[in-house]
C-alpha cells in the first residue's frame, strides 16, 4: 500500500514546494516567514505583525493566491487531457497543443473576445463556450485527416496537428488585428500570459473544468484495455465508442477551459505524461491523476520562473514551457523511432 501511495506522496511534496515558491516570489518579494504570518493573521482574523498596513495581504490574498490556484488548475488540466489524448489515440506525441486542441481553443476564445459582450451571464460563457466548439473541431479535423485505417499513425497526426494548429493560428492574428481592443494584451493571452486578477477567473473555470477532470478519472480503467486494440477491447466488454466520445469531450473541454483563461500554453501535456508513464507505469487509472499533480507543478515552477528571469518585467509562461518542451518532443520522437514506446 506504501509503494502505491509514494508516487502520490512525491509529487504531493513537490506541488507543496511549488506553491510556496509562486506566492512568494514577483516583483514585490516576500519572505516565507512574512507569508505565513500573513496567513496566520488571516485565520485569526487580525493583522500581520509583519504587515501593519496590509499591503502583503492585499497582494497575497488578491494577486498572488488567485493566479497560484489559476495556475495550478491550468497545468492539471493540460497534463491530463495530454495523458488521455495519448492512450485515445494510443500515440506518445497526443498533445493538446501539438495536435491543434489548444490552438482551436484559442481560435474560438479570440473569435469570442473580438465580440463585445454583454457583462452578463451570457458574455462570460461566450469565451470558454467558443473556446470548447473550437477545441472540439479541431480534434475531429485532425483525427479524420490523421487516421489510417483504424489506426492513427504518428506521422499523420503530427502532420495533421501542424496543418490544424497553423490555420488557426493565422485566423487568430487576422482577428486580433482587425480588432479594436488591447492588441498587446490579446498577444500576451495567446502566447501563455493570464492577463485576468483576482477571483473570478478561478471561479469562472472551474465548472468547465471539475466535469472534464472527473470523467478522465474514471475512464482510466478503459483506457488501458484500448491499449490492446479497440476490437479486442470490445470483446472484453468496454463501450469503445461512449469511452473515445466521453474522453474527447472530457479532455477538450478541460483543454478548452484552460485556454480560454490562461491562453495557449504549449507541451505540459507530451512533458508531464512522459516523464509519470518513465518513472511508474502506464497504468492510466493512476497516470491520468499523477498527470493531474505533474501538471500543477510544473506549470507553477515555470510560471514562478517566468516573473524572476527578467523581472519585474513577466514573460508570458507559454514561451517558458515552449523552450522545455520544443527539445523534449525532439528527445520522444527519436526515442518513438527507435524503439517501441509503448
């Protein structure tokens, strides 16, 4: 029972650590001792000997701790769309960004942002709606121009990912020049920046997003027999089309919701599942959850990353987790060629 929970007990510790660090450093520092004192007032209902003014809180409480949840949530999200993306299509280079969900995404939350909304209900499910009716239409574009037979080939979807991933891109820069808005603030969104403070994005994700994550958890199981071929999967009794629908609605409109709040932020989805499925397994009934923590970390190192390497200025975190991931999908490709991955 220990062995199985030591996976879980790593990473829990290393997403601990995370989280400190993204609190507690930006352009206006905080010490670790000055943080929990913050938060222990908090609880207690008092100012922070540390903080008389309240001027850490209001950064804390306001600034910081919304973008640190954000942040994490995104990175789940990604990590683990990425994860069931790959045991879908039974390929190790199913990415959302690399096979054009993320770009979809982004194609549709622009489409949503160069209409002006009302502030209502409506205007703020305009852009994750658009973003998930993008997402889901270029997984089915790429899957149908991709597939083989009943096989998906690497190649293909590669291909198929760039093609989809290009297009929508260059629809995107059309809308956002011929917008009217905040030009460097939309190029900031698109390139991994999440420009929105405060609380409401967080809440505003998280009904896209729990639905997503728990039906990727509990798809696991079959996933795992749609390694063996969707014939011999059938016979051994799994709904191999319920489970290929559920699991593409499911991990796009995670994907979906992640784009549409933090923007377009690639490879946390090849980067993550990779290095879980190398250190314990490719069991996806405890790879898609492992994902999910995975996922948080990095993209809360890499954010943490992205506000100190040129600070104060902040470099928008999806060009930080580009250059990770841009020799790591080299690294998996060769290794793809070389030997039999799975």
């Amino acid at each position: 029972m220990t062995k199985r929970l030591t996976p879980f007990g790593i990473l829990s510790l290393i997403l601990l650590a995370a989280v400190l660090l993204n609190v507690s450093i930006g352009s206006s520092g905080m010490p670790l001792s000055t943080l929990f004192d913050v938060l222990g007032a908090a609880l207690h209902g008092t100012a922070a000997a540390s903080d008389p003014n309240g001027v850490y809180a209001t950064i804390l409480f306001q600034l910081r701790l919304p973008h640190m949840v954000l942040m994490l949530l995104v990175g789940a999200a990604l990590a683990g769309s990425g994860a069931a993306y790959q045991g879908l299509f039974r390929n190790p280079l199913a990415d959302p960004y690399l096979i054009g969900v993320a770009s979809g995404a982004g194609l549709g939350a622009v489409a949503a942002m160069s209409v002006h909304w009302p502030y209502n209900a409506v205007g703020w499910m305009a852009v994750p709606l658009s973003a998930f009716i993008g997402a889901v239409l270029a997984v089915a574009v790429v899957a149908m121009m991709a597939r083989v037979g009943k096989t998906i080939p690497t190649t293909n979807l590669i291909l198929a990912g760039v093609v989809v991933s290009s297009f929508c891109s260059a629809l995107s820069s059309l809308l956002m020049i011929n917008a009217s808005g905040d030009l460097r603030r939309a190029l900031v969104w698109l390139l991994g920046g999440a420009t929105q403070t405060g609380w409401s994005p967080v809440l505003a994700i998280l009904p896209y997003l729990i639905p997503g994550l728990l039906v990727l958890l509990i798809v696991g199981h079959s996933l795992n027999v749609l390694q063996f071929g969707e014939e011999q999967a059938s016979q051994l009794g799994v709904a191999v089309t319920r489970v290929r629908w559920l699991t593409i609605v499911a991990a796009t409109l995670a994907t979906a919701a992640a784009v549409a709040y933090a923007g377009v932020i690639g490879f946390v989805g090849l980067i993550v599942p990779h290095i879980i499925r190398l250190l314990w397994g490719s069991d996806y009934r405890r790879l898609i959850p492992l994902s999910f923590l995975g996922g948080a970390c990095l993209l809360l190192l890499t954010d943490a990353t992205a506000r100190t390497v040129i600070a104060p200025q902040e470099i928008p975190v999806g060009i930080i987790t580009s250059l990770l991931g841009a020799p790591f999908f080299l690294w998996i490709l060769r290794r793809t060629k070389s030997q039999n991955y799975w």
